[in-house]
C-alpha cells in the first residue's frame, strides 16, 4: 500500500530526546509499516530523521518544526511574552503554508491512504476530495465545529484513542476506538513503582485530597485549554467546587 501520513510541524518526527507526545505515536507507527513493505509518504517538519526507514519519504515546507526551540529550551526561557506572543502568530502563519502545501503535494503523488494526525479543522476540510481514503485520528477533544463537520460528511472516518469520544457522541457513526500502541523495546521494564496508589483517583478522593490540603497536584501534559490545566490548578487551591 502506499500511505500518507500528515503529521502536525510543531516537532519533528521522532520528537526530541525526553518528549513523548504524537509524534512519537507517529515514528513508532510509520516505522512499523516500514518494516511491513509499505510505501509511505509523511509530512512532517524537515528536521524528522527517517534516515533508517527505507520505504519513508519525507514531504515539507518547513525546514524546522515550529516550536522545537520551546522544548529544546534554546533561549525560551529568557523571552518574555510579546516575544513567544509574536513567535505563536507567526507560527500559525507557517501552519496555514503547510497545510497548503500538503493539499498541493496530494495532488502530484499516487495513494492508497491517508492517516491524518493533526487537529486541524481546516485542513480536513481542504481533504474533502480524499475523505473515502482518509482517516482523521483525533488528539485533542471533540471540539463542536469538528463534531458537525464530521455529523455531516459520514465519508471521512475518525479514530479515537481513549473511546470517550465514542461513547459521548453515539450519534457519530464514523468514529471508532482504536488504541495507538506502543514499541516495548524502547521502554524498560522494572518491578518497582515510581508511585503507587490503591485508591482510583474518583470525586471522593479528590474532595479527600482537597480536604487535607496536599501540597500539590501532577500532571503529566502538553498545555491546552482543552487538557484542564487551570481546574487544576483551581482545585489545589481549593476553588473548585467537586
């Protein structure tokens, strides 16, 4: 088969040492189709290194993924906020000249199938000529434009990673849950925990917690309104009715 897969720039494809996220989902994922036999086309930033995939093709507009000196930390932390303001405007300029750029690259190459790891509304409407041979992996919530775009082209099929998109809209019959799996050889195993808890961390818990005013709360995520950083943060100051 010969497979596209439309990665979002922000980082390259692997990410950087020490970061998890999509793109390592994405690796993992075209490395495995590469030892398979399958031609694939990925667009990705031109920083990726798929130097060991024989059957990968690279395609990009974008010399370096958009936002790799914030992970990297190369000067970030001395910027102020016009200056990282400024960087996230231009940022979505250069997204806009991608995604134009993988619409016009669709149309000069030959392909079975298209997987779509990148939340971007507009470009999966710009695929509309391609939905029977796309698949939209959705990584960020069910957001109410993407919901009715995806209500009323029942041709383009969407995956859910966690299966609470399915079971919060029965009435999208083009989403089913499938689970990115993962390369257990990148990942040692041990019998110890860095952690454990024997409690499921459900409304009581949590108002037991916020109860004894712990100290702090962790969690492990890229930033976003939509992954509920600020009720967390809310809750540890014990401002969020549970």
């Amino acid at each position: 088969m010969r497979i596209v897969v439309i990665c979002r720039p922000d980082l390259p494809v692997p990410p950087l040492s020490g970061y998890g996220g999509l793109q390592r989902n994405i690796y993992d994922f075209v490395q495995e189709i590469d030892k398979r036999g399958h031609q694939v086309y990925l667009f990705a930033s031109l920083d990726s290194d798929i130097t060991t995939l024989k059957n990968v093709q690279l395609f990009s507009n974008l010399k370096c993924a958009t936002w790799a000196n914030l992970v990297e930390n190369i000067g970030f932390e001395n910027r102020n906020e016009s200056e990282i303001t400024s960087q996230a405007t231009k940022v979505r300029l250069l997204e806009s000249e991608y995604v134009n750029f993988v619409i016009k690259q669709l149309g000069a190459i030959e392909f079975d199938a298209i997987l779509v790891a990148y939340d971007n509304l507009n470009l999966i409407k710009l695929l509309r000529p391609y939905h029977s041979k796309t698949v939209f992996s959705i990584r960020d919530n069910l957001f109410p434009e993407t919901k009715e775009f995806l209500k009323f082209h029942p041709a383009l099929r969407a995956t859910d990673m966690a299966g609470h998109l399915v079971e919060e809209n029965p009435e999208l019959k083009n989403i089913s849950k499938v689970m990115w799996g993962i390369n257990l050889s990148n990942y040692g195993y041990s019998e110890s925990y860095l952690s454990l808890s024997i409690e499921t961390p459900q409304i009581p818990l949590l108002k037991k917690w916020q109860s004894q005013r712990w100290d702090y709360l962790v969690m492990i995520a890229g930033i976003g309104e939509h992954k509920g950083q600020s009720t967390a943060i809310r809750l540890r100051n014990g401002r969020v009715p549970l």
